[in-house]
C-alpha cells in the first residue's frame, strides 16, 4: 500500500484495515482503527487526513477529525461502475488518486484503461485519457502533494491534469521505500523494510531542515499578557541561530510570526499551551456608472441622508495607494475624526489629508520568505506607494472623491466617484510584486483594528492549495477568518472578496459566517467598437482598443485558413476565420503590417479577454461568417471595411448578472452557512489607477493613465464596504451583522445564491430596513460550540482559554440572513431552522410571510404574521424544510419574505437554498 505522509508523521494503510501512524520526529508508532468497507485508499487532502472507501455504488469520503474519529464529509456516486453494470460489462475497476478537489478512478479491460476524474466543485465525472493497458502505469495530480511523489524522477510524459509514470525495471522495489527516499536525504541503506503488509521497522533519518514562516497561536491561560512569554517560547525550541520573531499579534489573533524549521516547527507543537499552527500561506489579489446602478445619486437617498458616508473610516489591505490621485482629494470630507489612531507612513506627511488618514506598511512576512530581497530603489519596500494598481483602484471603488470628466481612453467617461466619496480612507499596504503573504495580512488587520477603522475591505485571500503542512483548512486554521472574527468583536465590519474561481460550486474563499463575502456581476455597460463593410452592413463588438484609429475605409483581404505568410497585408484589414488557436494567429497577422484584424470565431471567450486586445481586433459572432464571406469573396479585389473605436453603451444588455469568473459557494470550510452573501459591480469597474503603472498599450508602445477598467471580486468587494460605510454613518450603533442584513435583506433577488447570494447589492432601501437579523459575537460562538466540537478548534477562533464558560450555551441556529439545508437520499428528514427578527423601524409594524421558489420542498413557516408593538422589539420565527423525495436538481432555491401589511412593496428577504450537493454531517 502506498504511504501517507502528513505533518512529520507516516500513515500506511495494513491489509486488516488499521492504519499504522509513525511520528518521526519522537519516532514512536500507534494503530488507528477503522470499520468500514473493505475496499479503501488512503491519501493527504484538505482538510487532512482522508479515508475513502468504495463500492460499486458509491465512494465515500472520509476525513480523520480527532486521532479515533472519523467524519463523512462526502458521498460520491460510481457512475463509472454502475454505467458499465449496466452495459453488462465486466472490468476491473479502482480509485488511484484523490486531492480534494479532484477524484481519479481507472476502470480496466483486457485491451485498455480509462481515467475518469471527478470534479468535486462540479459535481461531474469526466473521461480523461484512454491508455493501454499496463500494470506498469501509476497517475498523479499534476501538482502532487507530499504523499504523491513517488517515481516523479521516472516521469515519462503528461496527460491532461495528470502525470504518467513508467517505472523501470529497477526500481520495481517496495513503493514506500521510493516514497521515503524523495523525502528524505537519500540514505545509505533502504530505510524502511516491508513484507506481507505488516509493520517491522523504519530507521528515522534527519528530515530536510528546509524553512516557512509560521504562525504560532497558543492557549490564552499560558500567555494571559499579549506579547510576555513568546521570546522565551521561541528560544527555548532554537538552538542554532539567533530567534526572530517576526510579528507578535495583539488584537487579530492571539500568537506570533516567526522562521521554524520542521524540527523547531515540532518542538513547539510539544510546548505547553500550543493550539495549532498556520503556515505563511501565499496570498492571491482577487467608477463612472456602478454607483447609480446600485441606486446611489445626489439628488436623494442614500447618499444625501447619509452625508455620502462622512466620518466613517474604511481600511483598505492592499498593495498601497496612489495618493496624487485626484479621486484621493478632500474637497467635501470633514475632519479627521477624534478617535482615530492612525499614522501616515509615506516620506511626507503631506500625502495623507482629510481623505487619505492613513497609510501603512507591513513587510516583515515578505522578508521573512524571502530572504535575499534587497531594495533596487529607495521606498521600494518601505513606503505606501502603489506600483502594481490594485490597492489604489479598490480604494477609489470604496470612497474615492468626485472625479470630473474621468475616463478609460474616452471609454466610460463621466463623473468617477467611490461608493462613500466623503468617507475617510487607510491603506494598509500588505501586497507585493514579489508576493503576499498572511502573516503580513494579518499584521495588517491588527493594526486596523487598533486605528480605529470601521470597515475593512479585503480584495485578496489565502491559496490554500500551497499548505502541505498546515494543522489543516478548517476555520480555526484561516488566519483571515480568525482576524476577522477579532475585528467584529471590536464592532469592525469586514468585508472580503468571494475570489474569481467560478462557475464551480465549492470555488468560494473568505467565506467565515462573520465576514461579508462579496462576488463579482455585470453592470449593464458595454464597450464596443463598429465594423462596418463598403456594402454598409455593420456589426458590433466588444472593444477597450485605446489607441488612435482612422476612422476611413481599409482594403480587405479575406484569409479563409492557413499561413499569412507570403501574404501582402500592409494597411489592410484582414478578415479570418480561426477556431483553433487565436494568440498565434493574431501575433503573425500583426507582424505583416496588417491595419486590423477581423476574427470570425466560435471560440467561448470572456468579454473581459478579448476587449484590451493592444491591437485592433472585431470579433465577430460565427453566425454572421456567411454574410462576410459573401461580401468579401464577392468583392475580391474592391471590398473595404471600417472600424471605428471608444463606444459605449449602457443599458443594452440584461443586468446585473453574476460574473462566469465568481466564485461559488458553499464555503468548503464551513458549508452550515450559505455564501456568497451578496453579489455587486465587478466586470470592467473604471476607477483610478497609478499614472505611471501602463494600463495598456499599441503595438510596441505602452499606454497610460489615471484611471483603469479591472474586472474580479476584487472590484465587488469594495461597493460592499462603501455601502457599509454608509449604512454605519446613519446607524453608528448598528452591529457588523446588523449591517450585512440591511445589506442582504434588501437586495434585488437575482438567481441561484450559491451564485448570487441575497442578490445584487441595491442601496434603495439599505439605511431603512424594517427588520433586521442581529448576531453578537457570542451567538457565533454558541453556533460554533455546536458545530465544532474540538476544543483546540474553538480556542483559535474565539481566543478564550476557558471554553465551559464561552459554550455554556451551544445553539444548532445562528440568526443568519439566508438559510441552507444538505439533503441526501440517506438523509431525507425535515430540516428546521429558526431565526430572530429585530424591529428597527416604526413601532406598531405587522408582516405576513411569503414563500416563494423551493419547488419540491413542503415549506412551513411558523407564525405566518409578526406583529411588533415596539422599536427594537425582537420576534422569532421557524423554517421547516421537507422534500417528500429525493431532490430532482443539484440546488433548488427560493425566499422567505416578510411583507409589510402596511407598505406592500416594502419586504424583508431571507434565502434559502436546499441541496444534496454534500452530505450533511
């Protein structure tokens, strides 16, 4: 059986089903026990350890969650198998590998071997390669984890997502043996010694004292003073180098930062008091028009009433700021306010104003992990300066000032302005070029929180697929999601882009219960170009061409398929039609000196990837090829064309609608809650950028400008945080989840929530409300003690060391916005949810109860009308969910929705989503 090997510990898998685990750093051995079906696999994936077992019908996937327990976290059903069954065919059949989010089976005959790989975010076995058959072929994800690395020095070829490997005669020697010597310092003699599956001996070697940046995080009750005692901890497990630590955590997380070895990382595991560890996880990056689409104007609303969010503070964490911007004046914004404890970082303190307060630095992580970073030029890594763009166009999107006649090269011109124009702006600057790491996110998050900051926006967030030694993926192991609980403690709101992983489902990250998690839609604007031919058809396309163009009639050649070469192209247009690969095509048709290309394509391509082409390009839909082709073969010699550029067009498209990039939900970490919450202004959002950073280019000349049209979560995420800060102008006293119901409640309801969420962010009626689903820290708590029943778990995320008194009161119900039930054919019972409503309206209010969608299911909503005779009063109400049978669709969705009887049109919303996508445990 192949090994296992996790966190300094060997995993194998005996014949009898026990499963042998050796610690090889105090090189002691025990027996996990397992019952369960006779045929299995064992294998390293999120969240750790990770058991399968297979029959015919189903593979179920099993996750060790305490060192005796095993916890189901997924049935999958062997379609391969049953479909064959049905064909009446016989094979030989077998799971080989699985990481989490992909599951590889191969099923055999006489002649040949079929891969079949399921996606577990897609629900979808897919055929992958047909290869002959050979007991000599063993497959491996692409990117191996440390339990895949055996015969990767055998590599003979790449199929797809999947590596072959042909191991020589030679080394047809025990696989665990292989397995130990890619792991270890290549030993004298064979470390380990294996015969008919049982245990006998391994000879421990130095494990390679390779270096990572960790996050320590201990028990409170040892280290009740923040700071006292981490030097003396860190000494105590370092012998041959002097001790760093790198960041100590005061208001984020309980812990510190520092550069372990896996030796010194094992060592303090040992230490009294240890909780768990993170690894320095590499972290990824995730407006003229999207104000007024999400209902915001001068005239009346939200932004009057609420002073266009005046003394409120958002804190961007980023890659800095341009502060020479003219979207960072403070023409409007009143006075720094009084608690604010922030500083201003950059060489001058005149950079920062009214509008700009605060600008910081966090680098330490990056430094730590790269040790050999040396400055090129003075501030390169000390100052707040943007020089990549994504931090300075977030923080426009959240609250930059009034911008007259901005634009991206005439496209999109008009007034720029954030979502909060006269609210306060700090950056914290914890993004690099040359990479983001947490423990400077997190030290960043700290600090906000200690400024004074009253909403935090997030446009980045972890890559989880990089941590091979972390405690695991859980909540308790996300350090956004731990600083961010920290934060709504402190009456923080936070905010966090849902990342750009979409269409599939479980893409979702940031996606904790106390976090706002944001994805990504269209705003109903278009940028198009015009292609109109010497007969005087035209068309229309998607273009962001900035450069200069004539606007004059081209002579056309018409290139059904092939070479360009020995073509003369000069200053005509080229009109092709190309299906197979468009970069190459382009690049050759570019060099003949070509004016334009025209592309007939079928190819599915995002608009945001073919509209900032450098070069002048129409894509024209596949159906029109006729019609072009007529024009031009008919006209051989004389045919012309036109283009012209800098179009755009709002309102002729259906919008909002989610973004293909957005992630989806559930949150693979905590899937109890539904997410994303909410869906906002994401594609093509123009808002400011560093004039000296090139937004694009013409030919061979780079192109600049103060303002720039990006597309991702990253740019939903800050209309989020500028509507927070405007809803926390008006209601000062309002909680962080009192604001995210406001926000979700009063959405404009779209689509499918693990897509959308509640909806499309609508600020119509976010500052009045009505009812409002209100969570103290204390009510995610008892949710947590209910659904988390680790101890070591529960410390890391509420940081209190005496956890009898922080669970005294564990709930199964945590009061959110939107609902979520896990239906499976095993688990078919009703489903009950139970939610608390608070008054923040007018008193002497009554609503009856609406249930719309969630065909299928038999809905009970227990009252029906709630009737509140006082402000602030609070009402509860039940949700019992049944489906009489199995259900037909992947997710089935709909609302309830409180009416008020009073005002018909004024509704409070709540949605709900059934499932059989997971099993519920």
């Amino acid at each position: 059986m192949r090994p296992v090997y996790l966190d300094q510990v060997l995993y194998w898998l005996r014949n009898d089903g026990s499963i042998v685990a050796y610690n090889t750093v105090i090189e002691k051995a025990h027996l996990l026990q397992t019952e369960f079906p006779n045929s299995k696999a064992l294998f390293c994936a999120a969240p750790g350890l990770t058991l399968l077992t297979a029959t015919e019908e189903v593979i179920c996937v099993y996750v060790l969650e305490t060192t005796t327990k095993w916890v189901l976290v997924r049935r999958i059903p062997n379609k391969v198998v049953l479909d064959q069954k049905k064909r009446m065919m016989s094979l030989s059949w077998k799971v080989v590998t699985y990481d989490g989010k992909y599951l590889v089976l191969t099923e055999a005959t006489k002649d040949a071997m079929v891969v079949h790989e399921y996606d577990l975010r897609a629900n979808k076995w897919t055929i992958i390669q047909g290869l002959s058959n050979s007991n000599n072929v063993e497959l491996f994800r692409l990117r191996p984890s440390s339990s895949s690395v055996i015969g990767l020095n055998n590599l003979i070829g790449m199929q797809n997502l999947l590596l072959q490997v042909q191991p020589q005669t030679s080394t047809l020697i025990n696989r665990l043996s292989l397995f130990l010597k890619n792991m270890f310092p290549s030993p004298k003699k064979r470390p380990f010694y294996e015969n008919n599956d049982e245990f006998h001996r391994l000879q421990r070697r130095r494990p390679l004292l390779t270096s990572s940046t960790w996050t320590y995080q201990p028990n409170r009750c040892h280290f009740p003073i923040i700071g006292a005692g981490f030097p003396q901890t860190l000494t105590s497990v370092i012998t041959d180098r002097k001790p760093k630590i790198i960041y100590a955590y005061t208001d984020s997380v309980h812990g510190f930062s520092a550069v372990l070895t896996n030796l010194e990382l094992q060592r303090l595991k040992h230490k009294p008091g240890y909780v768990s560890f993170t690894k320095d996880l590499p972290v990824k990056l995730h407006t003229t028009f999207s104000p007024q689409f999400i209902g915001l104007n001068s005239t009346s609303g939200t932004w009057p009433v609420s002073n266009y969010g005046d003394g409120t503070v958002i804190g961007i964490i980023d890659t800095g700021i341009w502060p020479d911007s003219p979207s960072f004046h403070d023409d409007g914004v009143g006075s720094v306010p009084a608690k604010w404890k922030g500083a201003c970082q950059f060489n001058s303190s005149s950079l920062c104003n009214k509008k700009l307060i605060g600008a910081r630095v966090f680098n330490k992580g990056l430094f730590a992990n790269n040790p050999d970073l040396r400055e090129t030029k003075i501030g390169q890594y000390s100052s707040p300066y943007d020089t990549i763009g994504h931090g300075t166009h977030v923080a426009a999107i959240a609250a930059g000032n009034h911008v007259k006649n901005a634009s991206y090269f005439s496209y999109a011109q008009g007034t720029a302005s954030g979502i909060a124009p006269h609210a306060h702006i700090a950056i914290y600057k914890a993004a690099w070029e040359e990479g983001i790491y947490s423990s400077d996110v997190i030290a960043a998050i700290d600090q906000a929180i200690r400024d004074g900051v009253d909403v935090i926006s997030l446009s980045l967030g972890l890559s989880f697929e990089d941590d091979d030694d972390g405690d695991g993926f859980g909540l308790e192991n996300d350090p956004i999601a731990v600083a961010a609980f920290a934060a709504i403690q402190k009456g923080v709101f936070v905010v966090a882009s849902g990342g750009n992983d979409g269409p599939y489902y479980w893409s979702l990250i940031n996606g904790a219960p106390w976090i706002m998690t944001v994805g990504a839609g269209t705003i109903g604007r278009q940028f198009q170009g015009t292609l109109t031919f010497g007969n005087r058809v035209s068309f229309t396309f998607p273009s962001l061409f900035p450069g200069d163009f004539p606007s004059v009639q081209f002579p056309v050649t018409y290139i059904e398929s092939g070479s360009v070469e020995n073509k003369t192209l000069a200053n005509r247009i080229v009109v092709c039609n190309e299906n197979v690969n468009i970069g190459t095509k382009l690049h050759q048709i570019r060099s003949t000196g070509a004016a334009a290309v025209v592309l007939i394509t079928d190819k599915l391509l995002e608009e945001q990837d073919t509209i900032k082409f450098p070069f002048p390009v129409a894509f024209i839909s596949l159906k029109y090829r006729e019609t072009i082709e007529s024009y031009a073969s008919s006209n051989e010699n004389n045919a012309t064309a036109k283009l012209e550029f800098r179009k755009t067009v709002i309102g002729t498209k259906a919008a909002p609608e989610v973004g293909t990039y957005s992630s989806r939900g559930p949150f693979t970490s905590f899937p109890q809650i539904l997410k994303p919450d909410i869906l906002a202004p994401g594609t093509l959002i123009l808002s400011a950028w560093p004039p000296v950073k090139p937004v694009s280019g013409t030919r061979a000349r780079p192109l600049f400008s103060g303002f720039n049209l990006l597309t991702g979560t990253s740019m939903a995420a800050p209309h989020v945080a500028g509507v927070a800060a405007l809803i926390k102008q008006v209601h000062p006293n309002w909680s962080p989840s009192a604001i995210k119901s406001a926000i979700m409640t009063t959405a404009l309801t779209l689509d499918n929530p693990l897509a959308v969420g509640a909806g499309h962010v609508s600020t119509n009626r976010v500052l009045n409300p009505g009812l409002i689903y209100d969570t103290t820290p204390q009510d995610f708590i008892n949710f947590l003690c209910h659904e988390e029943k680790q101890s070591r778990k529960l410390i890391n995320i509420i940081r209190r060391s005496n956890l009898s008194n922080a669970c005294k009161k564990p709930s199964p119900y945590l009061n959110y916005p939107s609902i979520i039930a896990y239906f499976t054919p095993d688990q078919n019972g009703p489903k009950i949810f139970q939610r608390t409503l608070t008054n923040v309206g007018e008193a002497n209010r009554s609503y009856s109860v609406r249930v719309r969608g969630l065909k299928g299911l038999n809905v009970v909503v227990e009252p029906k009308r709630l009737v509140f005779s006082e402000k602030n009063e609070k009402l509860s109400y039940t949700v019992r969910l049944e489906s009489p049978r199995a259900l037909q669709e992947n997710v089935v969705y709909g609302l309830v929705s409180w009416i008020d009887e009073d005002e018909a049109n004024f509704q409070v919303s709540c949605s709900v989503v059934a499932t059989s996508l997971v099993q519920e445990s």
